[in-house]
C-alpha cells in the first residue's frame, strides 16, 4: 500500500501542485479544528477518515508542522497498541512558550518533567518518581532538572523527616506542612526549646486552674473536679495572648502539646458535646484537668540500685558488689 | 524463679535461721526437687540428726512440704521446698506491725510468737505471750490471760490466723490439713484444769516473782491436735487495701480515703481475690457516721461520683439497690497501682521523655520508630535512646510484620508494644535483687564494725544494770566515757545508715507485695500475643473500654 501510494506520490503533487498552496494551512487548520473537538485525542484513522483526498505525506507534513509550532502533542496510544494519538496542546500554558526558546531534543523532555512536577502540586514530585514515570535515565533527567532550575521554573525542597530526599515542586508554590514540619520545625530542624517552654507554661495554667477550684470549693469534691477543667480553645486564647511563640498557635497545635502533657501523667482529658457559649464551636470539645499523681515515687528508685547505671553488672563477688558499691557508698554517708 | 528471686529466698532464710544447714538442706532441696529423706541425708555432708532437725523445723514453718510419694506404693515421704513462702519472710516486719495497728500489743506478740514458730497451739501460746508482757513490764492486770485470749478471738475471726489439725487418714506423714470455714473461727475450749493450771500461775507470778515454784505437772488443756499459724492472705490483702486507700487520698483528699476504707472494711465479710461484693450506698453512709466522720449523704453521693472515676476506675458502680450499689474490682485496682509504680521507676531511671513515649505507646497500641519519633514531640535521637534502652530492660517488646514472605529487614515493620505483664516481671526481679543487695551491704557493714558494734552494745547493758541498781551519775557517765567521740560519731553514722537500709527494705517489700499479687491475679489473663485483624482488634477495643 505504501509503496504504490509513493510511486502515485510524483503524481499527484504535480498535480495538485496549484492547490497545495493553500491546501497545507487549510489542513493545519482543519487538523486543529478537529483536535479542539476531540480533546483527548485523535487517533491516526479518524484523521484519514476525515481527510480522504488529502495524501498522506501532506498529512504527515502538517502533522510535523503543527508538531514543531508546538499546537500538538504526540502521544502514544494506551487502549491500542501501536498508534499515536494527536492531541491539542494547552495554549493558555504561558510558560510553554518559554521553554520552546531553548529548543532541541530536550524541549519535549522538560515539558514533560514540568506537566509531572505542576501535577504534584504544593506536595512536590520525588526524582526517582520522575524517572519511573518518565524513563528517562538519570543523567537526561538530571540535565532537565538542573536546566529547569536555572530558569526558576522549579525548585528543590529538602524534607525535613528524611533529609537526603529532595522534592520538586513549582517554583511559585508554598510547600506544604508535612514537608516544613510545620509550626514545630523552623529552618528544618525540630524546635525542642520551644515545644518544651509550651509544655511548661500550659502545665501551669492547668495547676492554676485546680488551685482556684480547690479554693473555691473545700468541700465539694465534684464541683471542685468540674471547676478546674479547662477547654482547649480557652488554652490557645491564653497561650496566644501570653505571647510567647512568635506566630499564632491554632487549637491543633496546642492539643498535640496537650497530648503530650497527657502522656506525661500530669493531666487527663474528657470530651464533652458543644457547649452553649462559644458560638463558633464544633460539636466536640475538649477539657483538661491538671491531676495529681497516684504515686509520688515509687519506692524502687528511693534507694540508689533502682537508678544504678551498672545494675546489670553487679553481682556478690566481683568488681561491682554492694559491699563496696560507691552509690550506696555516699547514700550511706560514707 | 529467676536467679535473684532464689536468691533472695535463700539470703532470708539464712537470716532467720542463722545456722547453715537449714539454708543448705533448702538449697539442696531446691535444686533437686522433692527427695526422701535417705537421699538428702546421702548427698548433703551433714550428720542425719542435724538434717532432721533443719527439715523438722523448716516444716513447721511451711518452708518444707511433706507428701507422699504416690507414684511407689510406698510409704516413703518426700520433702519439697516452697520457694514462695520462703520470700513471705520478707512481709514479717509488715505483718507485725498491722497486728499492732489494728489489736495493739497483745495483738503484735501473739503474731510475732507465731510467725516465730510456725505453728503452735492456742494454749502454749497464750502462755508465752503472757509471759513474754509480764517481762516486758507491762501491767498484768491489763493484760491478763483473758484480754489476750480476746485478742486472739478477734483475730480469729477476722480471719489473721488460720486453724489446722493434722491428718489422721496418715499417720506416718504430717500431713496437715487446713480447717473448713466453718471451722475455722472456732476456738478450742480450754479444759477447766488447764484454766486452772494457767491462772493459778498467773497468780503466782504476780505474788511470789522469786519463789520456787513446785513441779506440778503440766494438765492436757483440750486442744492438743488443734494448730493454728499466719493466714498471710489475710495479711496481705490488708497490706493491698492500704495502699489503694493511699492512693485515693493522694488523687482526691482525705476524705475520700476514708470512705474507701469504709467500703473495704465492709468487704471483709466475704474475702474474695478478685472483687469485692457489692455495697450498698446505704451501709456505706451508716458505717461513715458510726466511725465519726461528718458527711451529709449529698456529699457522700458527691465523693461516690468523683471516686468511682478514678484510679483506673477500680470503684464500679453496678445498680441502684439502695440508692447505689458499688463494687470493688481488685484487678483494675492493682493493675493501675503497678502502672504507677512502673510509671514511676520509668520516670526515675530515664526521664520523663522516656515515660511520655511509654504512655503513648500503652495508649496506641503499636508503633513503629518513625512514628514515635514524630507523635512524641521529642529529638529523633533521643527518642531512639529511650524506645531502646526500655527495650532492652523488658518494658517493651518488638513485634515484626513482613512485608515479604522473608523477614528482610528492609522490608519488614517492627513495631514496639507495651506489655504490662512483662513490664512487671522485670520490675519484680529488679526489686529482688535490690533487696538482696541492701541486704548484703547491712550484713558487710554489720561484719566490717563488728568490734565496734559490740562495745557500744556492752557499754550499753553495763549503763543499764547500773541504772538497775540506781548508781550515781558519775559512775554512768564514766562508763559511757569508754567510747572515745570519734567512736561515738561512728557509731551515730553506723546507725544512721543501718536505719536507712532498713527503711529502704521495708518500703521496697511493699512494691514487692504488690507486683507478687498482680502476678498472680493476672496469671489466668496470658500476656498478649500477636493478634492481627479486625476480630483481634474488635476484642481489644472492648477490653479496654470494659
């Protein structure tokens, strides 16, 4: 088939040779009208059906035309195997245009590397994703990314939980907190100092609280316990108003504290259903209550072996026995 | 049964029997299992005599068992040493002290004579406790025959002491049983003459302290087969209220202490390991008015509300009978009071960092490092540090979950768990063997200034036999004058110190009692397992929520 339509080819180009002056633009065109109708894809046979007198070097060369102004993609085909699809480039993309100033065989590839880094949005595109989505082999792709960089089309960001793994996302974007770490981390690195100066600081407003209530109420003890519960928006509001981080902690961020307050022993939390006052509430809300220990020490670590660092190696006879153990040696006044 | 648990047993039986063979023959005994006699005598290198002399003893104190051999028809008797009365030892000092607590001096003799000598019977008994008062000086009138045998009678029936009588289906092995309940609160009557016989020496003691007295031979008193020992159980069940009443009072206030000792005391009745019967709110609020404490029934109501939501919600409420019907469940009970103390040693040892992720861990169930690192607000490092080192000291465990068929490292999660039972476990044996420690630095300490204790101690009995005697203070002060300062100081510093050990150890048995009796009562519930799945988690949910 191919062979006979190049042996015809001499023919019929001379003699369409005087319509072939305006029958490329014509096609160019019509081929983009029918992209526009068809956006995600045509397929090499709805073009042969639609243009039946045109030939198929004529079609080619459109296609190539089109294909090199950059109004077309040229992608392969997922549900048959074997053909290409056409399909009508965005326009609108303004940044298109700039990459087409550098040219080469490399253009296709960085666009393509830009669709997939705008894809991943505010959350950034790991490079080995990249390079599985692309197959492109490492080198290529380092090239485009540092080419894409230098025009500050994209930049790396380091995550904070695991520092080696760099993420691209586009330049203009703010990345997102589970990368920065958010309110706890600044400049990458966890802020121990602060999240323990919040821990304190709510330790003791919540003592505050049951101090009063223990004031308050001598001799109600359940009065007493529901007086000295406070909610965790009243917590912020204090926190904020105290000053001491320098941006505005949310209720979310003052829960995580709290929580690990809980986990310390030293307060516990209820939930309770809305209450009436504070209008812009959910339906939950959480209280917390400072609360005393059960226990003050146990008595394990009152005498020196329960903190003993060597315990393990203390036996009857040897280097290390009681009889001459220098911790007991000064709980002993020795 | 680990190293330091044998340990520690064979330390305090040294201590009571200060004597070797007993300690040896236990040893022995220990190692090899239940023996007859002819083969301990065979293996341990001490005379026959001495041997049933340590084992005769040592089973009247519990610390041997006898059986027979049932696997041979043959009479022989085999003899097992019981690892676990041998560390009841340790509680003595604590037991003493609440017969004293609770039915004052005679009460304290009459239990310190028979933890003593292991069993004895009610008549000798009351005979040396007698004598024991009128030596201390204490006033006869008061504490007669009769007030101890009171006291003896209270203490029977709140269950102290238990009733024995020896088996008669065996006659060639001493076999005790121990009584029904329905004997066991029954005092043996003493024959008139056996009365007699006592109070006619009462009353010669009394009148002729120097006299000879005539021999007169002992009459039978009418409960020669009847025994009575230490009903340990009791004690420390006693020793467990305390401690909840404790922790109550230092959660809430005082009084809500004293309303939980009410409820305890009223349980008594019916003592039962795992939960208390139920109390009504009625008996409660007669009970508190009786013992003198003021509280309207609206702030009884008030404190039953706040008490029964906390301490790991031991105090249940379980109907309204009687205008609220409660319950004591001992096993959340303990289980919270351990919790504290490993909470506690925790915080001591590594930190509050460490106990923080050890909370956090309890609360999640599992997780693996990564996240611990980021939901524990802590440096990675550190964090690293602390799941490690509670790892390494069996307070957490790891569980692996494959990714792949093969357990590659990289592809497989591992996740730390807390598990409270072997928390306590390891815990216990720490304790055990800090007990030894002490132990064996008091008795180094005793041995290093030997001499020095023993002229304080000679000094000490010459200024009281002078003091007898009504000597001039010169005379006192010249003999206290023996010890140069620098002795003096010394010793000052010695008995400093020898009161710290000993507080230390009678502070460290309380722990001890109360992870034995988690122990035991958590024994039926298996540590977890591995349990993957939503059945497995469904469970799990309402374990902890129930």
């Amino acid at each position: 088939m191919a062979s006979s339509h190049a042996k015809s080819e001499p023919m019929d180009t001379s003699t369409s040779l005087e319509t072939s002056d305006f029958n490329p633009v014509n096609l160019e065109s019509d081929i983009i009208q029918l992209c526009l109708q068809f956006p995600n894809g045509v397929t090499d046979k709805i073009l042969e059906n639609s243009f039946r007198n045109v030939t198929i070097q004529q079609r080619v060369s459109a296609l190539n035309r089109l294909l090199s102004l950059n109004k077309i993609d040229l992608l392969k085909s997922s549900t048959e195997q074997g053909t290409f699809l056409y399909r009508i480039r965005d326009t609108t993309n303004v940044s298109g245009s700039s990459i087409t100033i550098g040219g080469g065989a490399t253009d296709q590839m960085e666009r393509v590397v830009y669709q997939l880094v705008k894809e991943s949005g505010t959350l950034g595109i790991w490079m080995r994703d990249i390079r599985t989505k692309t197959k492109l082999s490492q080198t290529i792709l380092n090239k485009t990314l540092k080419s894409l960089e230098s025009k500050k089309l994209i930049k790396a960001v380091k995550s904070v939980h695991a520092s080696k793994k760099k993420v691209y996302m586009l330049y203009e974007m703010t990345p997102d907190p589970s990368i920065t770490g958010g309110t706890w981390y600044s400049d990458h690195e966890f802020e121990a100092e602060f999240v323990r100066v919040l821990n304190e600081q709510c330790a003791r407003l919540l003592d505050e609280q049951l101090e009063e209530s223990i004031r308050k109420f001598p001799n109600d003890p359940f009065l007493r316990r529901t007086s000295s519960f406070m909610s965790s928006t009243d917590l912020v509001k204090l926190i904020n108003e105290m000053g001491i981080a320098t941006v505005s902690l949310t209720v979310q961020d003052i829960e995580s504290i709290l929580y690990t307050l809980i986990c310390d022993g030293k307060i516990e939390k209820t939930t309770v259903a809305a209450s009436t006052t504070n209008t812009d509430n959910g339906t939950k809300q959480n209280l917390y209550r400072s609360v005393k220990f059960m226990l003050e020490s146990s008595p394990v670590v009152r005498n020196p072996c329960g903190i003993c660092p060597v315990f393990k190696d203390c036996h009857d006879d040897g280097l290390i026995t009681p009889e001459t153990c220098i911790y007991l040696n000064k709980w002993l006044d020795f | 049964m680990t190293t330091h648990h044998i340990g520690l047993a064979f330390d305090l039986i040294g201590d009571l029997f200060p004597d070797g063979t007993s300690k040896e023959v236990a040893s022995y005994l220990n190692r090899k299992g239940p023996l007859p006699f002819g083969a301990i005598v065979r293996e341990v290198n001490l005379s026959a005599v001495n041997i049933a002399r340590s084992i005769a003893t040592l089973a009247m104190h519990d610390l041997i068992e006898c059986s027979s051999d049932n696997r041979s028809d043959s009479k022989r008797v085999l003899y097992a040493f019981s690892l676990q009365r041998a560390l009841y030892i340790l509680h003595y000092a604590k037991c003493i002290h609440c017969a004293r607590q609770l039915y004052g001096f005679d009460g304290e003799l009459i239990i310190e004579e028979l933890l003593l000598n292991g069993k004895q019977r009610m008549s000798t008994l009351l005979i040396k406790v007698y004598e024991r008062l009128i030596k201390a000086g204490k006033d006869p009138t008061v504490h007669s025959l009769q007030s101890i045998k009171e006291t003896f009678k209270s203490l029977v029936s709140a269950h102290f002491l238990q009733r024995i009588l020896i088996d008669e289906t065996k006659p060639h092995i001493p076999i005790t049983i121990e009584e029904t309940s329905t004997n066991l609160v029954q005092i043996p009557e003493l024959t008139p003459e056996g009365w007699k016989y006592l109070i006619s020496n009462q009353q010669e003691d009394s009148n002729e302290p120097a006299a000879k007295k005539i021999k007169v031979p002992t009459p039978t008193f009418g409960d020669e087969k009847i025994f009575w020992k230490v009903n340990f159980q009791r004690f420390f069940a006693h020793l467990r209220d305390q401690e909840l009443i404790h922790a109550f009072t230092s959660r809430i206030d005082s009084n809500a202490g004293e309303i939980v000792r009410t409820m305890l005391r009223l349980a008594e009745i019916k003592p039962n390991p795992e939960r208390t019967i139920s109390i009504s709110f009625i008996d409660i609020a007669k009970t508190i008015s009786a013992a003198g404490l003021q509280l309207t029934d609206e702030t009884l109501q008030k404190y039953m509300n706040v008490i029964t939501s906390d301490v790991n919600n031991c105090i249940i409420k379980i109907g309204d009978q009687g205008r609220g019907t409660y319950e004591v469940d001992f096993q959340k009970a303990l289980s919270g009071l351990t919790k504290a103390h490993i909470q506690s040693f925790l915080r001591e040892r590594y930190g509050s960092n460490a106990l923080r992720i050890y909370n956090m861990l309890e609360e999640r169930g599992c997780l693996s490092q990564k996240q611990i690192e980021d939901m524990a607000m802590i440096n990675a490092k550190e964090a690293q540090q602390y799941v490690y080192s509670m790892f390494i000291d069996g307070m957490l465990t790891l569980e692996e979950l494959s990714k792949a068929n093969d357990f590659n490292p990289t592809r497989t999660f591992y996740f730390f768990r807390v598990n409270l039972y072997n928390g306590v476990l390891s815990l216990l044996d720490h304790s055990y063997k800090t007990m030894s420690n002490l132990m064996q630095r008091h008795q180094f300490e005793k041995e290093r200034h030997r001499k020095l204790i023993d002229k304080r101690d000679k000094v000490e009995a010459i200024i009281h036999s002078l003091r007898e005697q009504n000597a001039d203070d010169e005379q006192i002060k010249e003999v206290e004058d023996i010890l140069s300062p620098i002795e003096k100081e010394q010793i000052q510093k010695l008995d400093a110190a020898f009161r710290k050990i000993e507080l230390a150890q009678l502070q460290l048995t309380e722990t001890i009692l109360l992870l034995e009796m988690f122990l035991s009562i958590s024994k039926s519930v298996a540590p977890a397992q591995k349990k993957t799945g939503g059945r497995a988690v469904a469970a799990k949910l309402l374990e902890t929520r129930s």
